[in-house]
C-alpha cells in the first residue's frame, strides 16, 4: 500500500502507510507541503544562515549558531546514530526525503517575498531542528544573570530575583487516575507553554501503520511524535522540569602562532580547535566569526580578546548532546509502537534532552510520573555561575538518576514547580499555576475530558497578593488614587480579556516596576554586561523585577527601598492617567513571525497572566503584549481516544491564505478543543503518494 493522505475537518494530515519508513516519508512530505516556509526558516536557524534572507536582526543568533556548533553537533548526534541505531537513522532518512519532495513541489508565497529557494534537507537537519529549538530552553543564561546582580547586590540577591525568567519556557500538566475520573480510565490534560510562532511550533497529526496508531503533537521538521501523544492504549505528555543540565565556563584563552590555545584545570595551556566562518546577511556586508572550542566546549562569547566592550572574558557552553553525541532520538520509535505505560517508559531512558517531566496513563490502570532527560553530576557551583575553566573540581562526572514521584489523592500535577525534579535544578516557576490546578481538581471527585478546558482557561492571579496587600494599608491618598485603590480591592484577581479590574491591577503592576527599576540601589543593574545580544532577554531587569515581584515586595530587606512609598507614587500615577478600557484592549498576542504579516488583521486580545494557569505572560513594566502562552492544548482521554481533544493557536496550515491557517484561533481563544478523529472513514482523502 503506498502512503495515504487524509484530512480532517480542520486540515489536520492523517496519514496512513504501510510502514514506519513510509510513513515518515509522508510525514516528512505532507508536513512540508503544509510548513514549507516554517521548515526553511528552521532549517536555516538551525545551521545559522538565517541573517542570509531575514537580515541584520538575525545576526545574533547565527552567531550563536556557529559558535555553539550546533550543526556540526546533529552531524556527530546522526553519525552516531546510525552507528548505534540504524533503523532510527534510517526512519529519520526517509522523512528528510519526504521533506525534500514536499519542498520541490511547494508554492508557499514567503519564498516570493523573499527571492529565497527551498534548500536541501540532510538527514541530519531534524536533529539540528531540534537541537536549535532546545538549546535556550534550559536558560544557561540565567547563570549570567546570576553573576550580573551579584556583582551589584551581593550573593543574597540572587534567591530574591529567583523565578522563572523571562526566557524560560514551561508548561501546565496534569494527570487524573480512573479513580478520579467518569470513565474509571486516567485522563492526561496541559498546555505547553513557549513563544508563539505563526506557523505555530506544533504541528497536529495523525501517523498510522501496521506497527502503531497514534495521534499527537509533532515539532514540524521532527519525525514522530516526541511530546504529547496518544495511541488508543497509552498516551503522554510533558511539562519543563526547569532542570539545570548545560554549564558554562569562564575561559583564559590565548594566540599562538599555531592558533588558540585554553588554559586548563591542569595549568598547562591546551590547544583549542579554531577556524572562521562567514555568515551572509541581507542587505549588509558579510560577518567573520571566529569558532573556537576548548577542551570544555564551544566558545560562545567573546574570545582571547574579551567580550566587545573589552573585558577580558570568555565563555564556554557544555551542553551533553556534544558531549554524548546523543539527542535522544533513539527514544521517538519506540514511544511510537508504546501501548503500555512500561513501554514509554522504557522509551524514555533514552531520552536525552530537553529535561521532562513526563506523566503517561494507560488503557490498563497503568501510571507514570518521572522525569526524562540527561543531567550531568557536577559541583554545585557549575550549576550557579560561569566557573573558571582553570580550576580543577569543574568536571563533569557522571549523570543523574532521573526521579520518579507518585500521585496525591489520584492526581499529579505539573506546572514547573517544585516537584520531582527538584534535586536537578536551581530556579522554578512559582507555585500559583500548580497549587491552582490542584485546588481546582480537588474541588470535584469525578472528572471528564469535556470538563478540562474550564482548567486550561482559569485566570486566577494568585501572585497579585503581595501588591494588594501594599494597596490595602496606603492612606493619605489623592481623592482618584483612593478610588483606584478601592477598585482594586473590589476586584476579584482574575485576569480576564474583558475585566476593566484586571487593566487597572496591570497598569499599577506596571507602574511599581517601573519605579522599582529607576531606584538606586537597582538602577545601576539596568546596564547588562556586554554579552551578545541574543543572550540580553535574561539580562534585562525590568522583566527581571516584573517576574520576582512578589519576592521584591515581601522581602525583609529589600535594599532601603521603601517599597510602600513606590506602590503609592504608581497608585496616583495610574489615577491620573487610568487605562480607559480592559485588560484584552491592551493585552494582546505578538506572534513571533519571520517575516512582517502583510494581512492586515489586528491581533486578538487575550485572557490570562504570567502566573495565571491560563499563562499568557506579559512583560509587566515593558508591555502588556503576549508573546509567550498556550502553544497547544490537549486532552488525551484513556476511555476513549475519540473523546479527546486538541487545538493550536493558529491552524494545521502555515500558508498564508489556507482556509485552515487560523481557524483554530477562534477555538484557542474561546478555550475550546477540536475534537481528535481517528477513524479514516469519516476522514476526506487527499492523495496517495
């Protein structure tokens, strides 16, 4: 049977094959024909050459790119797995295939717009796809950050401003065993949380062979289906465990007439590899960069010469896929053929990164809540800071078990926080999201897949306490700052589109960060040292303070800051000029796009916080605009797969003018799912290939 293509009422590809390999041909081939242009544009984040057609503003991160030698990484990662794993590396060759025939057949109109032509896809492209997609999820940056308000705070600053930062992805996750449930069978629910992209950064799809069934969330340019899936008789899902698994190194590197050499823990000067490459940008001239890798790992940041602004500093990344030669990929067959929680996790020990926490259910009663993922043992202090490359007691020495936790009262929730992963990070995500979803859970003894979306959509604002609790004791106020003052006590802490309460809370909020950052004792902190700039987002105190407000205005020494006279110099300054509308007015989605929309349509305003289950964060102090929120929702229902249900913020399609590109928007927005077909007799026929 050759590979068949079917459609469900909202484009969503169901393809059938009657092999593993032609199937991931297929998928390979109807994924590129629905993303050509989003795959391009990974493709070429992934090897570094997107400045070549973005411009200028992708600069930065094509240095990063090269320097982290991401490509050359997947290259070592593939090698390796058809060393290891060739019927994986062969699975991966036939969708690099299928990728190359969609894109030869593709009329996606951003090419037009740009003079740009679908390149080559090798097989190692996925793993590069991945590799770029995850390398910032484990925030390595942060570890910057931590050293930068350090130097200006001391040490004790750092627990202070310690949550999730502004970089960071996550997501909510939750598992419902048959004995809280309608069914009797365990329902696995969540929403990942990461930067909205349009095409959106999870592709829905149905992959169908004699050896498995399964429906899921795929990474467009990734064969299978690696985060969520469900396959009639088992189905996971993960959540970030926020673990620490990437160090970095402060190098002493040095010219010699051979090239670089690095200063080792040993005290002897080792020589570096060192070569040049060219990064092409539209518009402007060609940029040299210099690549360097010591015995630690790639050079990210500056070099023998220090950082641009002269210091005398360099930076390198340890990142285990480039010390392992290992992606994990050996994991994403097997969780395909699962049909038992056993299966998945055995899966799973293969898993390398991003670090999970993954809960999986099956048909049989079967449970599982453990965290994925390879994470080095090390001294504490590689996990803290940069640490000095020259010292001995920096070395990596093995790999962590990863934990297993059990359920509480037939539930587990993940949101982030502190859980099983614990002893493998440093910063988590507040509570609020995870102790949220528990009260909600425990609120009802049974629970449905069709109860779920009231729990994806809640907009309770646990962490607006601390500032209203400021508000509560102010007096002597002007006549409109009182009033404010009592609208917000009045109001009910739910971050709702349409609540005129949230939009004042939010402007207040705002306001005390704003004025939190010009203090003096943190206004010195607002000037980041001089590292690249994709790296700036961790280092930029404003969304810092936004983020660790509650910690700033509980603090017991909160660095002579009055933080009462600062909540009371944001009341009047809001009163004098209130927000004239609601919270959705202002609060409104930014995708991130690789090229301008040209359609015209004003972006919908959205529901929901930072720390609000329904977490669609904004900037508090910077703006009110979301570009981080629900990628996808999902409900897999261990009854019956047909009861559950799905939904992206866009559509299936990522071509411009589809009638499927966002007509799931309205359902992301209103939090509904679509449900998930299965059954290829109520499916429409596309083609067979």
């Amino acid at each position: 049977m050759s590979a068949e293509t079917y459609r469900d009422a909202w484009g969503i590809p169901h393809l059938r094959a009657a092999t593993a390999g032609e199937l991931a041909r297929a998928q390979g081939r109807v994924t590129a024909r629905d993303r050509a242009w989003q795959l391009e544009v990974e493709r070429h984040r992934a090897q570094g050459t997107s400045a070549s057609f973005l411009g200028p503003g992708a600069l930065s991160w094509d240095r990063l790119a090269r320097r982290a030698r991401l490509a050359d990484t997947a290259r070592r990662c593939f090698a390796a797995l058809e060393d290891k794993d060739p019927e994986t590396a062969a699975w991966v060759r036939e969708y690099t295939d299928g990728v190359n025939e969609g894109l030869a057949a593709c009329d996606a109109p951003e090419f037009a717009r740009t003079g740009l032509a679908p390149g080559c896809w090798e097989p190692w492209t996925p793993l590069a796809v991945w590799l770029a997609t995850h390398i910032l999820f484990a925030g390595f940056p942060a570890k910057l950050w931590r050293e930068h308000i350090t130097a200006h705070l001391g040490p004790d600053a750092v627990a202070l401003f310690a949550t999730d930062g502004p970089g960071t992805a996550g997501s909510n996750g939750w598992l419902v065993s048959g004995e809280r449930t309608v069914t009797g069978h365990a329902i696995v629910a969540g929403d990942p949380h990461r930067f909205i992209e349009e095409p959106g950064v999870y592709q829905q799809i149905h992959l169908s062979c004699p050896e498995f069934d399964v429906v899921g969330l795929a990474v467009p340019g990734v064969p299978g289906i690696a985060h969520f899936g469900h396959t009639g008789t088992v189905a996971w899902a993960i959540t970030n465990a926020m673990a620490d698994y990437q160090d970095l190194y402060r190098e002493r590197l040095r010219r010699t007439g051979a090239g670089v050499e690095a200063l080792g823990p040993d005290g002897t000067w080792h020589r570096a590899a060192r070569h040049t490459e060219t990064i092409h940008v539209a518009g402007e001239d060609s940029v040299e960069v210099e690549v360097i890798e010591t015995d630690r790992g790639p050079v990210i940041a500056g070099g023998p010469e220090g950082l641009d602004d002269g210091t005398p500093a360099a930076l390198s990344l340890r990142y285990p896929p480039r010390v392992t030669a290992d992606l994990g990929f050996g994991a994403l067959l097997p969780l395909l053929r699962a049909r038992r929680v056993a299966d998945v996790d055995r899966a799973l020990d293969a898993w390398a990164e991003p670090v999970n926490v993954v809960q999986a259910a099956d048909t049989e009663g079967g449970l599982l809540h453990r965290v994925a993922g390879r994470v080095p043992v090390r001294a504490t202090a590689n996990r803290l800071r940069p640490v000095p490359a020259w010292e001995p007691g920096h070395a990596w020495t093995g790999w962590h078990t990863p934990p297993r936790a059990g359920l509480t009262d037939g539930v587990a929730v993940m949101a982030n926080q502190r859980g099983p992963a614990t002893p493998l990070g440093v910063e988590f995500a507040p509570p609020h999201r995870a102790d949220r979803i528990a009260a909600l859970l425990a609120g009802k003894e049974r629970w449905s897949a069709a109860d779920m979306p009231a729990l994806h959509t809640d907009t309770h604002l646990a962490s607006a306490g601390p500032l209203l609790d400021l508000v509560t004791a102010l007096d002597g106020l002007s006549p409109g700052a009182a009033a404010l003052r009592d609208r917000l006590l009045a109001w009910d802490r739910h971050m709702d589109a349409d609540s005129a309460g949230a939009a004042a809370y939010a402007a207040v909020r705002g306001a005390v960060v704003r004025h939190l950052a010009a203090h003096p004792a943190l206004a010195p902190a607002a000037v980041p040292p001089a590292y690249p700039e994709v790296l700036q987002p961790w280092l930029a105190l404003v969304p810092r303070i936004a983020y660790a407000l509650e910690h700033l205005l509980r603090a017991e020494d909160p660095y002579g800051i009055d933080r009462a006279e600062a909540v009371r110099a944001a009341l009047e300054e809001v009163a004098a000029e209130p927000p004239a509308g609601t919270w959705g007015d202002t609060h409104r989605l930014a995708p991130w796009r690789a090229l301008p929309d040209t359609s015209g349509s004003p972006e919908p305003g959205l529901s929901g916080d930072h720390d609000c289950v329904l977490c669609t964060s904004a900037v508090p102090g910077l703006t009110d605009r979301a570009a981080r929120g629900p990628a996808a929702r999902y409900v897999w229902d261990l009854a019956d797969r047909r009861r559950s249900g799905w939904v992206v913020p866009h559509g299936a399609s990522g071509v411009p003018g589809s009638p499927h590109h966002r007509d799931q928007q309205p359902l992301w927005l209103g939090g509904e799912l679509a449900p998930v077909v299965t059954d290829f007799d109520r499916l429409t026929k596309e083609t067979d290939d």
